[in-house]
C-alpha cells in the first residue's frame, strides 16, 4: 500500500478542529495512511533538562484510536527548531554567508558541538515512542529553512534573519573542514599548485576561490518594493536583464553557449573551483549521512526519510543521488520535496531522485512545494506510480486552515476534491514497476561550473517527457555502473567530462549502448504527440495521465484511445 501522507502540524500545537474524531474519520476514508508533524527540538524542550512531548502526544493519541500512521519530522537545524536557551550557547553556531559575511539564524552544518546535541535529540524522541508501532516512517530535519538537506535559502517560517541563496560556509569551522578536505585530496602544495594554477607556500594559506555565480539579490530586493511600484520596476529591470545574454538563458531561451561551452572545456583551468563545489556538496552528504546513522541507531526497524529539496544547483548543497546513495546504506530513503501543478516540471525535478532511487536500492515519497490545487492530487497518484515512488505527501487533501507558507486557506478538517479524488483513484496502486529503457545525461560537472544549463536542461527533460518517458542519470550513477540498465543516453545539455565517466560511456556502447543528444532516435510507439497526455509502459499495462481539463483522443498505434481531463486511463501493453 503507498504511503499517503497528510501535514497537519507546523509550529507550535495542533489545531483543535484537526484532533475532532469525525475528522480522523474523513482521513480514512480518503485513503490517507498518515499525518505528519514537525517534531522541533524547541518545542520540547522549552527550557534545558525539562521534556515535554504534550505537543504531539494528543494528536498520537488520536492516531492510535483511528489506526492512522503518523510521520514525525524531526528537525534540528532551522532557526525555529533550537530553543533559545541554546541559541545563547557558545555552541551555537550559524551559518554564515560568504557573499556578505553575514550570519543566518540557520546551524552551521559544520557546527562542532552540533553533532552532540543531534544524538541526544533523536536518543530523547526515541525513549519517549518506545512503541514505534504508530510510527509510518521518520522524517530527518538536518538543515535549510525547513529542514531539507539543503543550505540556508531565502524564506522559511520567520524571514526575520539574513537569508539567500547563496554559499554558506563563511564560518570558521567551514573554512577549517575545507583545508583539511583540500590537504587530504593533494599530497603536497606543488601537487596542488599545478592543479590550481596557484603559488601557495603552505596549505594554511589556501582560501576559496572567488566565487563564479550568486542568487541575484535582487529578487530580494523586490519583495521590499511597495506594490504599486512593482509593474514600473519590473519593467526597468527586465530591460536590463534582456540585455544581458547570461540572464536571458536564465529564462529558458535558447542561447548561443557557444563561450561559455569552451569555457567549461577548459576544466583543467578550473580545478580550484570544482574542487570547492565538490566539498561544498559532499559536506552536506557527510552531515546527511551523520543523521541517518544516528536515526538508525535509534530507530533500528522504522522507516526513515531525509528530505531534500531545490533544483540540484551545487550552490544548494544537495547532490541528489549522491544523497540517495547514502540514504540506501542506512535502508533509508528520501522525501523529495519540489513538485508543483505541473506535471512536466514535477517529473522532471524529482527524476533523479527516482532513478537514484532505483538504482541504488532505496525509497522515496514525493512533496510538495508549496501548496498543489485539490485536483491536481490526480497528477500526484500518476507520478507516484510511474516513478516509482512508495507514496506522496500532501497539504491538500483534508484542509488544515491557513497554510504558514502560501497564506491559503483550507476550512480545518474539511475533506476537498483532492480527498474524492483519491478515494475513487487508489485502486491505481497496485502496478508492477514502469519499464524504461531510455535516459538523459545529468551533467553535473558542467552544472557545477554554470548552474544555468540545469535551468535549460530542465526546460528540455519537460517538453521531451510529453513523448517519452525517461531516467535522469548523473555522472556519480554513470561511474558506479548505472548505464548497463538502459539503451538509450542523450546528452541534451553539457559535457560529458574526460576521465571515468567518458570511458564507462565509450564502453557501453561498445556493447550496444545508444549515445545521441538526439530524442527522435527513439521510436515511441505508445505516445508521440506533445498534447500533455502523458504515457508510462509496465510489463501488461500502459498508463495513461491527461493533463488537460478536457477530454484528449490520441491515435496510439492503430487505434484512438478517449481520455477524460485530468484522469488516468489504463490500456493494455499489447496495442
Ligand atoms: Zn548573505
């Protein structure tokens, strides 16, 4: 059975009517498994020494009566998450900003009093629920605004404290690891020198290098502008933008990369840079993999889920599979959390983490952004089913009032249409695993040096995924031997860097393998107009999803199929 899980509690207490018994019963009756609540450390621990789980223990209570599952996210990281007699500890420690020098109010992760304070937290949670029974999985809130395995980025639940996007490792701890990380990847200065380019005397020298690209900070500025100033500054600033050829590629169009192409060629020039993207990403990965040991140790049989969200811009810190990766050696999985309505984009942000998934042997749910409309809970099943995933997790199907994040407001308690939906679609479950045969480069080497490309590649894997269904494959998946699984690899956008992956590459299709940047190659006998009908193969079935909010006929093979909008149709293999 999936795992459907509902939020119902943020900060602070749950909502007196979302613990009415007649509302547990609308959870039911929808099909949803479980509720989730973030369990922060603040909010048990109010004042040092003195536990206090009655926040959540009435809602577990309730749980138990209804023979609902509940899905606790433990987080320790997010300004709102310490209490604030440690935020006056020495060791508190935020992270801090290299653009401005600035702190966050967000735990550095290289904080080294921090992973003691991690383990008594998850050691405290797991004394209290001596019966896990109640237990669907665990959530892992290791850092970012939210509790994603991600650096600090701009909102979160109080904006009352600097926050971007940005690189977050201005601390002294940071700089620290990152010396010892360089020191450990050159055995002398000259080693280092020549890869560089650089004329250090001594490794207690060598510092960052300047930093190639930064979030704008005039997105920020723009939340400051009053409203009716807006439309006239908006203008101003896409004249400006326009003129700039790098900008523009950030708005999908496609550009002459030709510069910036030749540019990331020349990688040998670039050493230093990569370098400190590699160790900025890894560092999260150690830290993500420190807190899924810990919650192992302490919740040896539950399921436990590290949340990760963003695009896979290294300057967010989460490298998807590398984190996948590491959640399978702890029997763990990932909670993906960046869908939208749209299914292209849904698709396409959380395919890595599926093929990742798949390949690596763990599990994931998908999440929401922000807040999905009701209906869309149909796109939702379908992409479940069709990735792969063991389930989603919504805001949407029983409403909860007003949401913190979007300031939307669904009636507390209230079952919507994405609960009718849901009830009528959850025979859909029961498929056997998708079929697919066919994947698309993830470069993450050239993404390293120009995040831009990801915001193209994207653009692309959404438009192709209206006629073919595929895997995201990246360059850690390609060098643990990840192609042998598939026919096809297209190279869309980037480069495909010299080294291991060019040879794993060269030796797959000396065997067989298809390499092109060109998608028509593959012939697609179960979908091939873009009409936002969307196709996925099982071993007996096809699965159909319109997109639209009218009825398609699509001409699949020899015959027309009738599909309603905004439903799933199943068709036989055999067409
Ligand atoms: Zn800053």
């Amino acid at each position: 059975m999936a795992e459907i899980i509902q939020q119902w509690q943020y900060l602070g207490r749950v909502h007196p009517e979302l613990l009415e018994d007649k509302v547990f019963e609308h959870c039911q009756k929808s099909g949803i498994t479980s509720l989730q609540s973030y369990l922060y450390w603040a909010e048990i621990e109010k004042e040092p020494g003195k536990i206090d789980f009655s926040s959540y223990d009435i809602l577990v209570e309730k749980l138990k009566k209804h023979n609902l599952k509940w899905v606790p996210f433990f987080i320790l990281g997010p300004n709102y998450a310490t209490p604030k007699w440690f935020q006056e500890l020495d060791e508190c420690v935020y992270a801090k900003c290299l653009e401005h020098k600035k702190e966050s109010k967000i735990q550095s992760i290289w904080n080294p009093f921090l992973p003691k304070w991690v383990d008594r937290f998850l050691k405290i949670l797991s004394e209290h629920y001596q019966d896990k029974s109640v237990l669907e999985s665990i959530c892992l809130g290791i850092s970012g605004n939210w509790g994603e395995s991600i650096y600090p980025v701009e909102g979160g639940f109080y904006k009352n404290f600097h926050s971007h996007q940005g690189w977050w490792c201005g601390d002294k701890y940071a700089v620290q690891d990152f010396k010892k990380y360089i020191i450990k990847k050159y055995n002398s200065i000259g080693e280092l020198n020549t890869a560089w380019k650089t004329d250090f005397s001594s490794f207690e020298l060598i510092n960052f290098p300047n930093l190639r690209y930064f979030y704008p900070l005039s997105r920020e500025i723009y939340k400051f502008i009053p409203f009716f100033l807006r439309p006239g500054v908006k203008f101003i600033y896409n004249l400006v933008k326009n003129n700039s050829k790098t900008r523009a590629a950030a708005k999908g169009e496609e550009e002459d990369l030709s510069s910036l192409a030749k540019e990331i060629k020349d990688i040998t020039g670039q050493q230093q840079w990569l370098d400190f993207t590699e160790w900025y990403t890894v560092s999260m990965t150690n830290w993500a993999e420190f807190w899924l040991k810990t919650a192992r140790k302490y919740f040896p049989d539950s399921e436990i889920y590290l949340v990760a969200g963003g695009n896979g811009n290294p300057m967010l810190g989460a490298d998807f599979s590398a984190q996948t990766k590491i959640a399978a050696k702890y029997k763990g999985g990932i909670r993906i959390t960046n869908q939208t309505d749209d299914y292209s984009y849904s698709f396409t942000f959380a395919r890595l983490i599926s093929s990742a998934s798949k390949f690596y042997g763990s599990y994931f749910t998908t999440e929401e952004v922000w807040i999905n409309k009701p209906e869309r809970v149909m796109m939702r099943i379908f992409d479940v089913i069709t990735s792969g995933a063991k389930g989603f997790y919504c805001k949407n199907i029983i409403g909860t009032g007003r949401d913190y994040c979007t300031k939307k407001n669904f009636s507390a308690g209230e079952p919507t249409k994405g609960a009718e939906i849901l009830s009528k679609n959850l025979h859909y479950f029961q498929l056997s695993k998708p079929i697919v045969k066919a994947a698309v480069f993830f470069p993450n080497t050239s993404i390293a040096f120009e995040p831009l490309i990801l915001d193209l590649l994207y653009k692309q894997c959404a438009k192709l995924r209206d006629v073919l269904d595929f895997d995201l494959l990246d360059e850690n998946m390609i060098r643990d031997g990840a192609l042998e699984k598939y026919q096809y690899l297209l190279v869309l956008k980037g480069e495909i860097p010299e080294g291991e992956v060019s040879e794993k590459i060269k030796n797959w299709t000396k065997k067989g393998g298809v390499l092109s940047s060109d998608p028509k190659i593959i012939a697609s006998d179960i979908d091939n107009e873009y009409d936002r009908v969307y196709a996925t193969r099982f071993a007996d079935k096809i699965m159909y999803y319109n997109a639209n909010d009218f009825e398609v006929r699509k001409k699949v093979g020899s015959k027309f199929i009738k599909i309603e909008g905004n439903s799933i149709k199943i068709e036989q293999n055999k067409l």
